[in-house]
C-alpha cells in the first residue's frame, strides 16, 4: 500500500538533508555543463537525472534496518526490499518522465504552452501510475 508518511520526516539523521541537497546541486551542475558542451537538449536530459535517488535509497535502507534493530529483529532483509521498492518506483516514475518530455517536445510548437504542459503532465501521471498498477517496468 503506498502512502504519506510525514513522521519518516523525523527519522532522518541531520545530514541526510543536506546531502540530498549537495547532490542535487552536483547534478544540476553536471547539466549545466553538459548544456555547455553538447547543448540544451543534452543538458535537459541530464537535468532530469535522479540525482537524489542513490542517497535516498542508501538511507531508506539503512533507516529500515535501524527500526527493526530498535524492536530486536535483523532489518538487513526488510532494508533491501523498502530499497528495492524505492527503485521500482523510481523506474515508474522515470518511465513518465519520458513520456511528459516526449510530449512537450512534440506538442510545444504546436499548442500554447500553458496547453501543452497540462498535457504532459497529463502523460506523465498516466504512464506512470500505468506503470506502477501493472508493474510493466517492475
């Protein structure tokens, strides 16, 4: 079942915030200079990389773990599937990625912005809820 959890928010270590950020903001670089040598295109792809996703996985896992050691059970297990399950997720959600940059590239010149952003995220949310509901990229 997935859902909400805002009491995970507590869970975290102080420094886990900022590495989310320091990542991000590495990643954002890389794009702008791979937007520098290989152009916009180039650099719109790598901006779209998951550039919290390694750090997030590694503290999903490991925060898991310690809740299971907190109750006197071996977490190791449960850690690498709460992981697991992030990937996945983050498998469907790239998969609707694709599918909103595909359409505002087509439907950009085309339509009026505002229009073909609503229908991109349109596109996005469909792929990827269709995705995760019928694990085709699980």
């Amino acid at each position: 079942m997935i859902h909400l959890k805002f009491a995970a928010l507590k869970e975290g270590r102080w420094y886990e915030y900022p590495l989310r950020f320091v990542l991000g903001g590495l990643a954002t670089c890389l794009a702008g200079l791979v937007a520098d040598f290989g152009g916009p295109s180039a650099g719109g792809l790598f901006l779209a990389f998951p550039a919290i996703f390694l750090a997030s996985v590694g503290m999903i896992e490991s925060h898991e773990r310690r809740r299971k050691r907190e109750k006197g059970m071996q977490g190791a297990r449960r850690g690498r599937q709460a992981a697991a399950l992030e990937a996945q997720g983050a498998v469907c959600g790239s998969a609707g990625l694709a599918a909103f940059a595909m359409v505002v590239w087509f439907a950009a010149p085309a339509l009026p912005f505002p229009a073909a952003l609503a229908l991109a995220l349109a596109a996005w949310l469909a792929v990827a809820v269709a995705a995760w509901r019928t694990g085709y990229f699980l």
